[in-house]
C-alpha cells in the first residue's frame, strides 16, 4: 500500500509539506478549537504534551497543532506517523521535540508502551479506509492515548459535498498540479469502497487506488463511540467538521453501547 500511496501522491501533485497555506488554516482552526475547551481535561496540570500526528503525511496537522499548543504555553512533543515514507516530515526545527515513524494506521502496536495526550487524523484521510478498517484504526489509537487523551478527527461530509453536492462522477478532473483525471472501475459492496484509476494525461502514468465515499463527521462519530466515553462535532460549515473523541474506554461492553447517543455539535 506505501508504494500505491506514494505512487498516488505524486500525480495528484498535492502539497502536504508545512510550507503550504494549509498550515496556516490549520492552525488558525485549532487555535479556535483549544478556545472552546474541549481539551481542557487532556491539558489539565501539564506542561509538556505528547502528540501523536497520525497519517501525517507531511505534518500539517502535528505542526500546526504544536504551534498552537506552544502559544498556550505548552510545551508539544510530536511523533509523525504515515505509511508513504516519502511524505513523512524530517525532524525540523518547527518543533523542537519531534521524530518520525513509518508505519500502519491500522496496526499501531508498534507505538507501545508510548502513550499520547492528543493525537491527530488532519486533511481528511479517512477515505484510504473501509469501515472494517476504521475500527482497527479507531481501535489503536484509543489504545495509544493517555485515559484523558483526546483524538481530532478532520473530516469532511461527503454525503453533502459529494452526492448533494457535485455528484458521483465516473470521470472526474482532479484538482491537480498537473493534468490529472479518475475514472470509475469499479465497487467492492463488501468494503464500501470505490475503485478508480487516476491517470497523468502528460506522462500517461496510471495510478489505481481505491477510496471509501461513506464518510461524513457523524459517521465518523458513531463509529468512534465504541472507544471513547466523550465524542463531538465541531463544525467548520455545512461539509466540514472536526470530531473530537476524548477519554478512550479501553474495553466496552454491551450494556455500555446501549447508552450510546447522538455527540454535541459546537460550530468554530
């Protein structure tokens, strides 16, 4: 999978490293979602923070988290992790403390014993997983976090942006820096995934992958619950949002699943 992600980056030509103005968006958002508190409990008595930048790519995320953490007066240790190496940000100077691992987001035992204040999916990756795989990554990272850790999911509604939105298309122009198009090739209704070959129009390169249209911030939500006690939406509009999962449960029954309801929405 490095290989095919690595191979899928580098045609769509999209600029993940903290150099891009993404970084100063993120940070500007998570500034915003420190002011509202909903981290007060994992930063309560602490001076130095643990974070866990998962599918990090370049680091925009872990970076612009730390950055915001250290205008708070903190502190932030930050470890990125992403299974395209290539895209893995080199120990820099933006955060003092920092290093890198290349490694699965769905199987994150490698982490052990390490455990983590906050830990952060940016730039709305949830679509390189199906459901199944979801779960095992929802399930490591609540195992990585400290028992008043909090976990921030990017995320963007595709049921709004997508299918009410521009709609499925079997052809699509990629927002590319090249000149890129996707084609439609295929469905796995057993993993809710899509199929599609994106094409290099000026070099012919042929990359295929795959993507899961499922996700929305609720739906991301409802399937975090099993591992959190605490989960919210912060809402950025009508298509985007950030899930904000506290306090992992370290194991649950189903007496606890019962007691499950629809998470608080804040809007930054």
């Amino acid at each position: 999978m490095e290989e095919d992600l690595d191979a899928l980056y580098s045609v769509l030509g999209w600029d993940s490293s903290p150099r891009s103005n993404r970084l100063v968006e993120s940070y500007v958002k998570l500034r915003k979602l420190l002011s509202l508190g909903l981290l007060r409990e994992c930063l309560t008595g602490k001076k130095h923070v643990k974070v866990l930048d998962c599918c990090s790519g370049g680091g925009i995320g872990g970076y612009a988290l730390a950055k915001a953490l250290e205008d708070e007066g903190f502190v932030p240790e930050v470890l990125f992790v992403d299974l395209a190496c290539s895209l893995l940000p080199r120990v820099s100077q933006r955060v003092l403390l920092s290093d890198s691992v290349c490694g699965d987001a769905r199987n994150l035992s490698f982490l052990r014993p390490r455990l983590f204040d906050i830990s952060v999916i940016w730039g709305c990756s949830s679509a390189h997983f199906n459901p199944f795989e979801m779960h095992r990554v929802l399930a490591g990272l609540s195992l990585a976090l400290s028992s008043n850790g909090c976990l921030l999911i990017e995320e963007v509604d595709r049921m709004q942006s997508v299918f009410l939105g521009t709609g499925y298309r079997y052809v699509w122009p990629e927002p590319s820096d090249r000149a890129a198009i996707s084609l439609h090739r295929g469905y796995d209704p057993c993993t809710s995934t899509v199929r599609r070959a994106l094409i290099d129009l000026s070099s012919g390169r042929i990359v295929e992958h795959r993507v899961c249209m499922l996700w929305t911030p609720a739906l991301v939500a409802a399937l975090a619950y099993p591992y959190f006690r605490e989960v919210e939406i912060v809402l950025e509009s009508e298509s985007r949002g950030i899930v904000v999962c506290c306090k992992p449960r370290g194991s649950i029954s189903a007496r606890d699943a019962m007691s499950f309801a629809e998470p608080l929405t804040h809007y930054l």
